[in-house]
C-alpha cells in the first residue's frame, strides 16, 4: 500500500512540475512581449515628443523673426 501511495504521489508531483514549467514559460512569453510592446510605444513617445519640440522651435524661430523684421523696420523710420 505504502508502494501504491508512493508511486502516486511522485506521478502526481511530477506532472505538477510539468504543469509548473509549461505555465512559467508562458508567462515568460507574454511578459517578453509586452517588454517588446512597451520598448516600441517608448520609440514612439520619443518620436513624437522629438517632434512637437521640433515644430515649437520652429514657430518660435519664425515669432523672433517676424519681431526682429517689426523692431528692424521701427529703427529705420526713426
């Protein structure tokens, strides 16, 4: 009986740890792609913030010009 028991119990262990290593490589995918996922949205915040900044200087390039050519034209009439 005890025989019985043990060979029961270690099927049972060893299909537990089956289970275990089956679970824990899933979840090391899913985990690798959402790390992929969020490297690629972290480009994509990058890019974007590269270029909100980027058209900012630009309009505040084009303001100054557009002051210094205003302030240009007061002295010569002056």
């Amino acid at each position: 009986m005890a025989k019985k028991y043990s060979q029961s119990a270690h099927s049972r262990l060893d299909s537990h740890e089956k289970l275990c290593r089956i679970m824990q490589k899933e979840t090391h995918d899913k985990i690798e792609g959402l790390a992929k996922q969020i490297a690629r949205l972290e480009k994509i915040l990058i890019g974007a913030a590269a270029l909100i900044i980027s058209g900012l200087g630009s309009a505040l390039l084009q303001l100054i010009n557009k002051w210094y050519i205003k302030i240009k034209v007061v002295f010569v009439k002056i």
